[in-house]
C-alpha cells in the first residue's frame, strides 16, 4: 500500500524511480530494520529493490516486504550495482531522499545521462498521512512514554544520579513493550537544568 502510494507519487512528479538511503525511510516502507547500512531503489514500473550487507540477509528475507533482497559483498561497490539495476529499468529521472553529498556526487559523476532530484519532501508528504495501525502505534508508544516518565519522577531524590534516573525510565519503557527510544534519554539536574540537551552525566 506504501508502495503503491509512492509511485503515485513519483507518476504525478515525472520521476521514473526513488533511491533511499535514510534506514528510517526505508523501515517505512519495507518494515525491514537494520543498524547497518542499506539503501533501496524503487522503480517506478517493478518491485523495489533493497540492497543490504551479507550479514542482514536473513533479517531483509524474513522481514522486508515485496521486495528483491540485493546482497553487498565486502569487495562490492554499490554504485556498480546500482550500474546493474539501471541497465534493466533505464531510468531517466530519479527521485532522492536525504543522502550524503558524497553519494549524490558519485551519482551525477557515475550516471551521466540520469537527471537526480533531491526530493525527500516527496516522502515526508507520505509519512505525514498516518494510517489506523500507525496510530494505534503512536498512542501506544505516548503510554510508553507516560510510564518512563512516571518512573522517572519516582526516581528522584537527592543524591540520585542521573543516569540512574535515565536507566530507571529506560527500563520502565522497555518492561512495558518499547522498542527502544528515539534517542538519549535527557536528564539534567542542578545547574545543568538550563541545557536545551541536557545528555546525562554522572
């Protein structure tokens, strides 16, 4: 369904494909999960292609929908397989979300005659749209979030570190079905209270 939505999207936007490579990006759209690197091509008239490292396989197979898995080997370059893939599908106009310049400039140095946009508000106009299941996720995880919270308040009392704190709320979350946080937890104490980012300290 997500797929399918994107491709609306890229026929309405001249484009022939998108190339992921923000891993958030491409969970949404696959539900596959990885802490190393990946990236995913979607053609515009095919299944998307996902591109994973060796070790990941069997995480993508199991995991990833509606997709062809493409393995990178240590000694594979994935701008030669990317060269692969663009002899089959002949891409003219190929849609980007937010990658590193290096790539982007690998890209328009390699693929001379592909015109590459920057459009990664294409796929936020995407996410923006939350589905029933989405928000059953959302108010579950706003629950998880009132119970690290609640623990967290508990928590404290002089002398009390912060990161005794933190870990108190992490593992309230984690007891409750979190599936982790979205980043550091904050806690700030004292003086420290005036930090926008207050990163624990001890």
């Amino acid at each position: 369904m997500r797929i399918k939505a994107l491709k609306n999207e890229l026929t309405s936007s001249n484009l022939d494909g998108y190339l992921f490579t923000n891993l958030k990006n491409i969970y949404y759209f696959t539900g596959f999960s990885s802490l190393a690197e990946a990236k995913m091509f979607v053609p515009l008239d095919s299944d998307p292609v996902l591109f994973i490292q060796e070790l990941e396989f069997e995480s993508a197979r199991a995991n990833s929908k509606n997709c062809i898995i493409e393995v990178i080997k240590k000694d594979d370059v994935f701008i030669d397989k990317l060269a692969s893939l663009f002899e089959n599908y002949k891409p003219k106009h190929i849609g980007l979300d937010d990658l590193p310049a290096s790539i982007y400039l690998s890209l328009i140095e390699r693929f001379k005659g592909i015109k590459f946009k920057v459009s990664a508000d294409l796929v936020w106009k995407l996410r923006m749209i939350k589905d029933e299941n989405e928000i059953r996720w959302i108010k579950k995880a706003a629950k998880l979030a009132d119970a690290g919270m609640e623990t967290a308040l508990a928590a404290i009392k002089p002398g009390v570190r912060e990161y005794r704190v933190a870990a108190e709320a992490e593992y309230a979350m984690r007891v409750a079905g979190s599936e982790g946080v979205a980043f550091d937890t904050l806690v700030a104490s004292g003086p420290r209270s005036s930090l926008p980012h207050g990163i624990c300290s001890y």
